[in-house]
C-alpha cells in the first residue's frame, strides 16, 4: 500500500486567450512558445492567441499565466479552462473500443 506521504503526482492543464497588439501577435506568439509547457494553437491578425499550458500544479499554471501577462506588446491572459488529473491517469492508454459510440 502506498504511503500517505507521498505527493500525488498530478498534470494540470490550462486553456487561455491571450490579447496582444496585433502589430505584435507574432512574436508573442514566439516567445509564449519558449515556456515550459506551453503551446500556442491559433493566432488571429487582431491579436488574439489560442494557448494551452501544461504544469505540475496549479500554482505553477498561475505563475506562467502571470509571466505571459507581463510580455511586452501583451494586453491580457484570460484563463478559460483549467483541468488537473492525475499524471498515472493521464498516462494510461485508452482501448479502441472505449471510442465506439
């Protein structure tokens, strides 16, 4: 039986928006893909950026969403969803069957 005292490892999953001038999005863009577990899907010419992060706590998904709202050219980071899930779980392999409606 494992012991109590030991940490669960966990993943923690965040989706934002983030609002940068649009003369900018780019290397905004640039430089939120350099973060630790972060991932830009979708940029818009107005300025608006589609991202995930990745991070073992939810203190840490805080802290990068506050380094991404302190980029220069950055004008908000919005937290739009935010999931945490046991890493074991997140690892487990899913049987093709399970996909079947």
């Amino acid at each position: 039986m494992p012991s109590r005292s030991l940490k669960r490892e966990e993943l923690h999953i965040a989706g934002i928006v983030v609002h940068a001038y649009p003369e900018s999005v780019q290397r905004v863009a640039e430089t939120i893909e350099r973060i630790p577990g972060a991932e830009v899907h979708a940029v818009s010419r107005d300025g608006k950026l589609v991202v995930t992060l990745e991070a073992p706590t939810s203190r840490e998904v805080a802290a990068r969403i506050e380094s991404i709202q302190k980029l220069d050219a950055v004008l908000s980071a919005s937290l739009v969803y935010q999931h945490n899930e046991a890493l074991q779980a997140m690892m487990e392999e899913v049987p093709h069957e399970a996909h079947k409606a």
